[in-house]
C-alpha cells in the first residue's frame, strides 16, 4: 500500500469516527469532487468547449461540496442558493482580471521539463486558467455560505420573532467570525503550498519585481484574491438572502395560522 491511500483509508476512517454518517458522506464528496476534477480535464482535453464546461460544473461542484457535507437540508439548500449567486459573481470579476492579468500558459520553470515536447498543443489557455481559478474558489465560497446559514438557521430556531433588521444584524456579527478564519486558512494554504518557491525566489536573489511577473507566482496570488473576494461577497449577500427567505417564511407560518384560526 503506498502513502497516499494509507493517508487515504485513515482519514476515511477519522472522518466517520468523528462526524458519523455526516463524515462519510463528506468523504464520498471528497473523492466525487476528485473524479469531477478529473473528468473536466479529461473533456477539456478532448476539445470540449471550456466556458460550457465551467458554467455546468460549478453547480455540480457545489451539489456535492454542500449537500453531501451538511446533514440539514434547509442549510444546505438556503447555502446553495447564494453560493451559486456568488460565484457567478466572482466567475464574472475572475474573467475580466485574467483577461487583463496576461498570466495564463507555462512559466520559464517547466522550460527543461518541456523539452522535446510541444508547447503548442490546441488549448485555450486563457480560458483553463479562469477555470482552474473559479474551480478553486468554490470550496472557500461553499465553506462560508454553509457556515453562515448554519448560524442563522439557529439563531432563528431559538427565536423565532426575531426581525428581519437583527437578523441580518447578527448575520453580519457571525460573517467577522468566518471571515477571520477564512482568510487564516487560505493565507496559510498559499505560504504551504509555495514555501518551496519562495526559497527558490530568494536563493536566485529574484528582485520584487522579477517575483511580481513570475507566472507561477501571479497565478497563484490571483487565485488567493479571488477566494477572499468570494468569501467578502458571501457574508453580507448569504446574511441578506437568507434573512429575508427566513423573514417571508416566518409570515408565511403566521398568515396560515390566523387561516386556521
């Protein structure tokens, strides 16, 4: 058995200790979101046209990232909802900066590993690294919408005749909270992921601005940007939907009570 399917099985198997059968299903919707991942490339590479493949994959992506990972299905439903608003908006932002950005295609680091090969293979890739930067985005955006409306759905479960006004009040409230650690985790993703890199930058004494053009670097940055702006968006739209889905179901339930009545 190699390392990574024993890292495999024991987070399998820490997964349904610690989260029963809401564990399990996260972890089938880590391995679904794996084979999704790979499929798109697999029909990117096939010729299959990019855009189109973005805009149906982004509800499948979060379907499995949101309904497998929750166990209540007002929240998953309510976070669905706005994280699938948020990302059209943040696919939208993400389109017009890469455009602008230059920053698609192949570093002068994979030179050697190229060698011999094509670097001209028929893809688009532009529009794989606006792919690859919202594909990136979704987990970050799908965590925070969840984690928002778990804690309004509570807070409304525990008193129900709160207002729409305190409601997004204390939506606001939970949204500090999830920005903060939101951002920790993906600050620290990047420096994890490209420590080797840096060192790399600073041993060939890369000036700032040989740093700042790099490819590899600029993409990486810009996909850091662009998680936060969609973990920003989603607290004050996630705190706005839901608290006036909430509010009109509330009178809804009253109106039908006075009927009864």
């Amino acid at each position: 058995m190699s390392t990574l399917m024993a890292l495999i099985v024991v987070l399998a198997i820490l997964m349904t200790i610690v989260g029963g059968e809401t564990g399990i299903r996260s972890f089938f919707s880590v391995l679904i979101n794996t084979i999704l991942l790979i499929l798109v490339a697999m029909l990117i590479s096939w010729g299959i046209n990019i855009a189109i493949l973005t805009l149906i994959f982004i509800p499948l992506k979060l379907v499995t990232i949101i309904f497998l990972g929750t166990h209540d299905y007002t929240v998953a439903k309510n976070s669905f909802y706005s994280a699938f608003l948020i990302c059209l908006i943040v696919s939208a932002f993400i389109w017009g900066c890469q455009y602008f950005a230059q920053a698609a295609g192949l570093g002068p680091e994979a030179g050697e590993l190229l060698v011999g090969l094509s670097q001209m293979p028929g893809l688009d890739y532009p529009m794989i690294a606006v792919a690859v930067a919202i594909f990136s985005t979704l987990g970050a955006i799908a965590e925070a919408a969840v984690a928002m409306s778990s804690g309004l759905l509570e807070i409304k479960k525990h008193n129900p005749n709160i207002s729409e006004e305190e409601l997004m009040s204390s939506g606001n409230a939970i949204g500090t909270d999830v920005l903060g650690t939101a951002m920790n985790t993906i600050l620290f993703g990047l420096f994890g992921s490209f420590l080797a890199l840096f060192l790399w930058y600073f041993r060939l004494h890369y000036t700032i601005g040989e740093v700042l053009n790099e490819k590899l670097f600029v993409n990486e940055a810009l996909i850091i940007m662009y998680s936060l702006i969609g973990v920003i968006l989603t607290v004050p739209l996630s705190s706005f939907m839901l608290s006036r889905g909430m509010s009109k179901k509330g009178l809804k339930n009253e109106s039908r009570k006075s009927d009864h009545n």
